[in-house]
C-alpha cells in the first residue's frame, strides 16, 4: 500500500512520537515542560505524519518560537528550535516542505522579520540544506554546544525570504488546512500582548 505525508499541527497526543522521533535525530534530551511548551500558543510546532492506511508515523518535525523585538513592539522574529526529518526519508522533498510551511507561516502569518536559528558548524550536510533555501549565515559562536561534556561551535543563521525550491516532492505531501489557512492570512497582534510574552 502506498504511503502519503501529511503536515499538520502537533497536538498533545503526539509528544510521544515527536520525542521518539527527537531522541533518533538529536544528541540532547528534552524535558517534558519542554514538549508541553511546543504545543503552547507561543510555539509553531508541526509535524510530518507518514500515512499508510490506518497506519501512522511522525516522520518529521519542526518547533519554532515567536519572539517579539522588545515588550513595546509588534515586531517579531522566530526561532526554529528544532527541526529534522528521519533519516529513512531524507532526500525526498520532505524536508524542503516542512521548512517551506515553516517559513510561510512564520514570515506570512505571524509577520515575522527573520526566521532565526543556530546549526552546530561540524553539521555540513545541515548547512548546506538551510543555505539552499534562504538562510544566511550570520556569525560563529565558538562553544555554544556542550554535549556529553565536550564544546561544539554553532553558526547563526537567519532567512527574510524562502527559497522555493525547484524540484517538487518526489512523493505525495498534503498540508492540513487550519496550516493552509494560516498561510495565508495575517496574525492580528493586539498592541499589548508582546507584553505578556516573556522572552525565551
């Protein structure tokens, strides 16, 4: 039978597979606040979802959080604090169609000036995905990593525009349509609410 992929928000019912998911693809442990935080308003957290009859799978995942310049602007940014796909379904698309929802949401919804994150600058094959699709390295950051006691140097990186890509998904990808929505209409911020969003 053949699988479909599907991108939707991740509800409180995924965090089992999304931590599953994370422990593969990530050398750090997060705490459960943590997962709790990722379904919270402040978050765009969604999720890729394997499709194949009843059957379901969380494949992919991308956590990204607003951040507002100061308490008396409505100007944002957002952060990707994680992002990955298993690495079974890596090279077909499916990354580029996570981040390009990413990406579209942040900057056309939320009216995000960047979209902001740090990459581990050993992570080459990394690199190179978000530099092909708009990010532009900012700075080095010698020993923003400790990992199992040992320091890793990150690379900041930020994108104003995606890239579309020129190739489609080798598979069938569908969005959810509350994420197709939000894509394209415009978050209304009321005037104080920045102010009642602490700073990550």
């Amino acid at each position: 039978m053949q699988s479909k992929f599907l991108i939707r928000r991740m509800t409180k019912d995924d965090i089992p597979g999304v931590r599953e998911l994370q422990t593969k693809l990530f050398p750090l442990t997060y705490s459960d606040a943590t997962y709790e935080k990722y379904i919270s308003n402040k978050y765009l957290s969604i999720v890729l979802e394997k499709i194949t009859g009843d059957l379901t799978e969380i494949v992919g995942v991308s956590t990204s959080l607003r951040i507002w310049v100061s308490k008396w602007s409505n100007k944002t940014e957002a952060y990707i604090s994680t992002f990955g796909i298993d690495d079974r379904f890596r090279r077909m698309g499916l990354g580029t169609e996570l981040m390009r929802v990413t990406a579209r949401i942040n900057i056309d919804h939320f009216q995000a000036g960047h979209v902001l994150l740090h990459i581990m600058k050993d992570n080459v094959s990394g690199f190179e995905f978000y530099k092909n699709r708009g990010f532009i390295a900012q700075k080095l950051i010698p020993n923003y990593y400790k990992i199992a006691e040992k320091n890793y140097d990150s690379i900041f990186m930020a994108l104003h525009e995606f890239k579309e890509p020129e190739n489609p998904p080798t598979v069938t990808v569908e969005v959810s349509d509350e994420l197709k929505q939000e894509m394209k209409t415009v978050d209304v911020v009321p005037c104080f609410l920045p102010y009642f969003y602490a700073s990550p």
